[in-house]
C-alpha cells in the first residue's frame, strides 16, 4: 500500500463523513502525543506506557475502520 492509497482513501471518507473522520484524527493525534509522551517520561510506569500504546492501537483502528483501503485477507495490504 502506498501512500497515495491512504491519502486518497482518507479523502474519500472525509468527504464522506468529514465529522466523523476529522473526530477520528484528532483522537489519533492525541493519543499519538500521549504514547510519545509516556515513551519518553522518566515518571511514567510500564502500565502507563502499554496504556497509552494501546490506546494508540485503538485510535488507529478506529480510523482504519471507515477508510476504503485495498485488504488481502481482511488486513490492509
């Protein structure tokens, strides 16, 4: 998969529900920030780091569900 494939598949959702996907983004980008924080902060514990990468997980999964991506055997190719 390319690039070019996300970004058009990502366009296409946002013109299809641009509510939705920009809500999608967000959440993503802000668990993006929280995994990288807890990675890097010498406060955090090992729970509050696998946490903050699941949710991360999680994010990306839910924006990977209302996207129109090519799959091979169900998993984005």
């Amino acid at each position: 998969m390319t690039a070019e494939t996300v970004l058009d598949a990502l366009a296409e959702a946002f013109a299809d529900e641009p509510a939705t996907v920009e809500h999608l983004l967000l959440d993503l980008a802000a668990a993006r920030s929280h995994a990288d924080h807890m990675r890097h902060s010498p406060a955090a514990t090992d729970y509050g780091r696998e946490s903050a990468a699941a949710g991360l997980d999680r994010a990306r999964e839910d924006l990977l569900d209302v996207l129109d991506l090519p799959t091979s055997n169900g998993v984005p190719a």
